[in-house]
C-alpha cells in the first residue's frame, strides 16, 4: 500500500486506511452514508459551516473499496441521481417590457441571493431561456442572485467553486501547491452573468458587476462560513469582449488551455477562454499564500 495519497485536498496515510478497517468492523450494520457521516465525525472532517463532507467522505471510501485496501457493505439502495439526469428549468413568465433610460432614472436596483428561495425557479428559468450557455447545476459551494429593478429582474449573477487547477490563475497569485491545497474554497468562479436582453441601460451592467462583488464576501461567510478574496471567470473570445468586467477593473491573467479538467490527452478539445479575475481585497495574495 501507498504511504499517502491525496484525495480531495486531504492527505490520507496508511494508518488512516487502519482506521477506517476498524470503524466498519465496530459497525457491521452500518450503511455506506452512515459509515461516511461516522467517519467524518471521527475526523472532524466538516465545512466551514458545520456541515459534514460526507459525499466526499464517501468518494474517498469508494475509491480505496475499489483500489481492495477496504471492504464496504454491499449497497443497500440506489436513489436516483439527480446529476446524472436533470430535468430543465421550466419556463416562468416574467415581465418583458424594453427597460431604457439612464441608469440615474431606473428604479432603485436591489441585489436578491435566491438559492433556495421561492424565487431560485426563476433565476434558473431565466438562464435556461436567456443565456447563450443555458443553465446548468453550480458546482460544490454556489450561490445565486437575482439583480432587481424595482420589482423586475434585471440581470442574474451565479458563482460556484473555483477550479482546483489553472495555471495562468496560479502563477498570478503566486501561491504554493500546498497553499493552493488549503485556500482553494476562498475563491469563487463567476459561470454566468446575464443580463436581460430586454435591458438596455449604458453601463449598468459594469455598476452591478462591481457593486456585486462588493458584496459576495459578506454573503458567502453568512452562508458557508469563510471569506471570499479572489474570484475569477472565463470569456469566450470569439462570442465576447468582455467589456463590462473590464469597466469593472477585472484583469486578463491569461487563457485556458482549452483541454479541460477530464482530459485524457494533451490537446484542446474545447473552446480556449480568457481568464479574467479581481480580488476582493488587497491583501489577497497573503491571505491566499498562508499555509
């Protein structure tokens, strides 16, 4: 067996996998989720909200099942994942009227965080329907607003975990593998900004990207518990410029390699994308660099 791995930004040795032998022998009756939860808890492996990582705890036990350095129980049920076949947002009416004018003659803009909110359908509705790219499901830890104009939703602004690799990011922040191990969840990945197409205000979209941001730390501590400093998106240059995010003084740190985070081969098998990013602070390369 390995001396140690990683797995998921955790370090597990040998004895580790000890460990695990033991707690499913002391629970002959327990569960694959129930032995995750129990391991979990042994470790004190939680977010930074409180919340147990048992779906990771669950992969890592998969994959040592499957490599024979431990024996889980037979699966007892298989729920129906919800991941694999997703139904697509349904369509939800919405005020469509053209919205021109000044942005000084709007009504006030108000800023909604509408995961798991009444109004969460809509948001999704609206990128279904509206964003070149479609909606799709944000990845790990990821919230959702809706921008508001009085009462009319004006644009839409998702944001998700960052990726755990990208070079031309990495090499701008400077920051060790291992700090990159450790502070990668205080980042955040900006996968959709729309705004309405029935909008036609000059410059509101770089004044709700920048007031947005403004206020991303705050809401994301409230909610998973620690601190945003860096937060980064991607641009297809073909389709866009990008102008908004740089009115909003967001910065071109480089491209993507355009192979993916599933690449078998060194070749692009996609779309390369400009890597645009700004930090929520200016001592985000120290905070970032603390191991």
């Amino acid at each position: 067996m390995q001396a140690s791995w990683h797995y998921r930004q955790r370090v597990i040795t040998g004895t580790d996998v000890v460990f695990i032998r033991q707690l499913i022998a002391e629970h002959p009756r327990a569960s694959r989720r129930e032995l995750s939860c129990l391991l979990c808890k042994a470790w004190n492996w939680a977010q930074a909200n409180g919340a147990l990582c048992d779906m990771v705890c669950r992969g890592l036990m998969l994959k040592l099942h499957r490599e024979g350095h431990i024996a889980l129980p037979p699966v007892r049920r298989r729920p129906p994942n919800p991941l694999v076949k997703r139904k697509k947002p349904a369509a939800v009416e919405v005020d469509t009227r053209p919205l021109h004018g000044r942005l000084a003659e709007i009504p006030p803009l108000e800023f909604r965080s509408v995961r798991r909110t009444p109004e969460e359908p809509l948001f999704n509705s609206l990128l279904e329907q509206f964003h070149y790219l479609r909606y799709t499901q944000p990845v790990g830890e990821n919230l959702k607003f809706l921008a508001c104009a009085g009462q009319r939703p004006v644009a839409c602004f998702a944001w998700s975990s960052s990726a755990h690799y990208l070079g031309c990011r990495d090499r701008f922040l400077g920051w060790s593998d291992q700090a990159r191990r450790k502070n990668i969840h205080l980042l955040a990945y900006n996968p959709r900004f729309l705004l309405l197409p029935w909008v036609r205000i000059p410059y509101l979209a770089s004044h709700l990207l920048a007031r947005m941001t403004r206020m991303l730390s705050g809401e994301w501590e409230r909610v998973y518990g620690h601190p945003i400093y860096f937060v980064e998106t991607f641009i297809d240059p073909e389709r866009f410029r990008g102008t908004c995010y740089r009115a909003a003084n967001w910065m071109v740190l480089g491209c993507t390699t355009g192979r993916g985070k599933n690449a078998w081969s060194k070749k692009p098998n996609r779309p390369i994308k400009q890597v645009l990013g700004y930090p929520l602070t200016p001592h985000f390369r120290e905070l970032l660099a603390e191991v």
